[in-house]
C-alpha cells in the first residue's frame, strides 16, 4: 500500500506552540461563561433535537470554476453539506453556525461499517477534500466506511472566522536575546488584540470540548448510532474528547501520532531536546551530500552552520528573497521538513539551510517556493484566518501563565538542553493576552476502547505523549514504530505492520490482543 500524499507539515503545524509552563489560575475577571462546564448533552435533551434530527441536504461540492478541491470530491463521488450546530451548546436556542463536511459514501459492494470521521490535526486543518486520498490509501478497508471530512468549527468552510492578522504565528520562537524575546512579546499581545477586536462573541466557543460536541450532532444527523474516527496530532486530543463525552457513541477510533490528553492547549511539553538530536541526524544526510549543498563536509561542521545562520539572524535579520528573517524566524522555517526522516525533506531542509547561509553571507538568496511559502506564512497576512481558528483553539483548551517574565524564565532554563529550539517549545503566544482566560482542561480518563499510534521518533508528538495517550484510554492498545523520524504513521509511513494492523481493527473492530512495536 503506497503512503498518502498528505504533507507531515499540515499535521504538525500546532504542535510546534510553547513548552511545559504550568497553567496560571483563572482570574476572577477572566471567567468564563459557565457554557464551559455544562455536562455533554446528547439528541435526548429536548433544547438540542431539532440538530441531532436535521435533514443533510448533500450537493455538490465545486463552488466555482477555480475550486480544484471540490471538482476533486465531486469527481470521485463525495457530496458535501453543512450541518447546523449552536454557537453555544449551553444556549442552543440562539445564533447557530455551520459545520462544512464531505462524505465519501462506502462501495455498496464492501459491507458497511458506518461513517468515520477523519481529522488531520492543527487544529483546524481544512479536511474535506483528504477524504479521497484516504479512500485510495485505506484500499478495501476504507471502501466499508462512509468516510467524512469534517472542517471543525471556524475553520476551513465552516464558519470562519479571521482576526485579521497581518503579519504569522504559528511556529515561531522566542529568539536568543531578552530583545527578541520582547518583540515576540509585543506581537503576542498585538495578535491578542486584534482576535479581541475582530471575532470576541465567538472566542469563547473555539474550544475542542464544542467540536467533540459538533462531531455527535453530526453522527445523529447521519442517523449512525456509532461514529468511528482516525485523528491525527493535534486531532487525536479531539477523538480522546469524544470517547469522554460519547463513550457509548464511539465506533472505531485510532489516534495517530498522539499528544498528552493531560496538556491540550500550547503548553503540550518540552521536546527541544528530540528536535536538536534530529538536527544532529539529519546533519548527516547534509554532510554526505555537501557538494550540492555546501553546509559542511561532517555533520558537526553542517551544525556548527545551522548556529552561525542562528547567530548572524540575530545580530541582523537576513535578506532572504523579499523577507527580513530575524532568529525568531529560523528555527521555525527548520522543523517542518525535520519532521519526517525521509530523503525527500532532507532535501528539502538543506535546501532552506542552503538559502539561509547564502543571505548569512551577504549573498542572494534565492529560496524555493517552500521556503517563500514558509516564511510568507511568518511575515505576511496569508493564511490568517486559518491561523486565527487555530490559535483560537487551542487558547480556548488550556489556560496558560499570563506573565511574561514566566516565559522568560522558562526559555532561559532549557536554553542550555536545546539552544536553538528551547526557544520554540517555551515562546510566549498570544493565549497569554487572550481576551479570556479558559477553565482547566476537562480530564481524560476511560475505558473506550481505541488504537493510538506513534513512530518513536517522533519529534512532535514525542513518544511519551503517545504513551500518556494511551494510559488515559485504559481501553486501548498501542502500535510504536520504531527506528524512525516522523508525524503521522498509518497511511503516511507506508508501513505494511502499522497499516495491516490498523486496517484488521477498523475491519473487526477488534484490537490487537497486546501493545505492537513496527520496524521500518
């Protein structure tokens, strides 16, 4: 089975926010609507029956002629619609918003399972169009499933909403000097401010405790008494919400490349150390191929570079195509392709470094268009609604400190363990200026039986995360691939354990009868 075309960027895009900072206390000024705390209601409350028992009305999904994402669905025989939800589950007898999904029905031929929703993480990572690509990597497994992509609420062709920033986020670091460390601060509260201005009545109803809400109006909606699930990143803290909420509605789940259920939000752990050593790894590939790439002969001298392009960004930001890229900005453009351990984004990372050291030295750089992609998304407007939604999220699931000197702190104490991504891991982030402060997380804690799945490299969702995953699901069972460096393994990996294991749970609803550990 060939691996999905699906890019491990998109998956680990809100992994890369803030580090291990205990949550602050809410302030009495910083409540929140009790909506919060209300206990999951389900199509039996009265007040939500008119949304569990609404008529889908599938359409066609292009909306114009430059739509290419749904001339694809339309093309393979996905339908779209919009499922009406409440804003607030706590008063659904007001304003109502719109969740976007598409359903690739099963083949009659293949006996049904029912309907599985698929999430790529973020959160509010654009899903509908993927639900194609899954059916082509899933083959006959995915062939008995009604395989739904659903835009989480506020995000993608739900409705949206856009803090109008003009200028990126999400990653971005906190630099190597107390200076840079206090522009971070100042773009923080500035991007704060402006989710404040622009979007306040929604703020407050981003979180993943109302998409877990907005998944079971969708399952009732269907008319499936269970709703199968794969999650990924981010989207694995969404499927555990589920399972706590709905347990007697949960289908089939798998949750691929796990966080910490325990630390939702930005403040998910400290895995600076785990991307350094993969800094360290890759070096290797750079050295072997410094003829075409000119980083080093040896991978300590290829690293030594990486830190002079760190150092050189922060003494003068470097002219890199039309941007200024400053050492807030350098780790950041890193970790994408260090993501996965494929000869592909290696390639791709010496190709960025490449540029980098070219503008260190004063001479043009000329970056790709990944880069230029990249570094658009840091210094540009492009991308701010999603990145609004986003950001929303995870401010809305987990509180965070709401002083600055607490970041500070934290930076300097594991500069020394990860100089160049401590920095990333501990940021400040516009949650510690958001315009409410959130209720500590609800917990994670059940018996609902599930698949969580993690590389043991993995420099996003690290290890422990998955394991702690799969603690707090005492119902589940774990498959590790081991040996390997990347964000997404089933269908990603093109591993034949990991993919034959998963597939035989999806297909029995069975799981394996004990934890696995895959070899690539």
């Amino acid at each position: 089975m060939n691996a999905i075309r699906w890019s491990t960027a998109v998956l680990a895009a809100g992994l890369t926010m803030a580090g291990v900072l205990a949550a602050a206390p809410a302030g009495h000024a910083a409540r929140i609507s009790a909506h919060r705390q209300a206990r999951p209601a389900g199509a039996a409350d009265p007040r939500l029956a008119r949304f569990y028992s609404q008529h889908v009305r599938w359409h066609r999904c292009q909306r114009g002629p430059h739509d290419s994402g749904g001339k694809m669905l339309d093309a393979a025989g996905a339908r779209c619609a919009g499922i009406m939800v409440p804003l607030d589950y706590a008063h659904p007898g007001r304003r109502t918003i719109t969740i976007a999904i598409s359903r690739l029905a099963a083949d009659p031929s293949a006996q049904k399972v029912g309907a599985m929703i698929i999430n790529l993480g973020g959160p509010a990572t654009p899903v509908l169009t993927d639900v194609v690509l899954a059916r082509q990597a899933m083959g006959a497994t995915g062939a008995r499933f009604d395989l739904i992509g659903m835009d989480e609420r506020f995000g993608g062709r739900s409705t949206h909403m856009n803090c109008h920033w003009n200028r990126g986020w999400l990653p971005r670091g906190a630099g190597r000097s107390r200076a840079s460390f206090t522009e971070m601060v100042h773009l923080s509260r500035n991007l704060a401010r402006r989710c404040g201005r622009f979007q306040r009545a929604m703020l407050p109803f981003a979180g993943t405790a109302n998409a877990a809400r907005d998944m079971d109006v969708i399952r009732g909606a269907l008319g499936e008494s269970k709703l199968s699930y794969l999650g990924y990143s981010y989207g694995t803290y969404l499927g555990a919400m589920y399972t706590q909420m709905f347990p007697g509605r949960a289908g089939r789940i798998v949750l691929d490349s796990a966080i910490n259920p325990a630390h939702p939000g930005v403040a998910k752990g400290s895995n600076g150390p785990q991307r350094e050593a993969a800094l360290h790894e890759w070096a290797k590939f750079a050295a072997m191929h410094d003829s075409q790439f000119h980083l080093g002969s040896t991978p300590s001298q290829v690293v030594a570079t990486v830190y002079r392009i760190y150092r050189a960004a922060a003494r003068h930001p470097l002219s890199v195509g039309p941007f200024r890229v400053d050492d807030t900005i350098v780790p950041a453009v890193l970790l994408d392709p260090l993501s996965d351990d494929s000869p592909a984004n290696a390639a791709e990372l010496a190709a960025t470094v490449a540029s980098l050291n070219r503008a260190a030295h004063g001479r043009p750089a000329r970056p790709d268009a990944t880069l230029l992609h990249a570094l658009a998304r840091q210094l540009t407007s492009a991308g701010s609604a999603q990145r609004s939604a986003q950001t929303a999220i995870m401010c809305d699931d987990a509180p965070v400190p709401r002083s600055p000197r607490a970041y500070w702190r934290a930076i300097q104490a594991h500069r020394a363990s990860a100089p160049l991504f401590s920095p990333v891991d501990q940021t400040i982030t516009p949650c510690a200026f958001w315009p409410f402060q959130p209720p500590p997380p609800p917990g994670i804690a059940n018996h609902v039986p599930a698949l969580v799945v993690n590389a043991s490299g993995d420099i996003n969702s690290i290890l422990s995360m998955g394991r702690a995953m799969h603690h707090a699901l005492a119902g589940s069972r774990m498959i590790t691939l081991q040996g390997v460096r990347t964000h997404g393994v089933y269908l990603f990996r093109g591993s034949a354990c990991v993919d034959g294991a998963v597939n035989a749970y999806l297909d029995t609803g069975v799981l394996p009868a004990h934890d696995m550990s895959c070899t690539a």
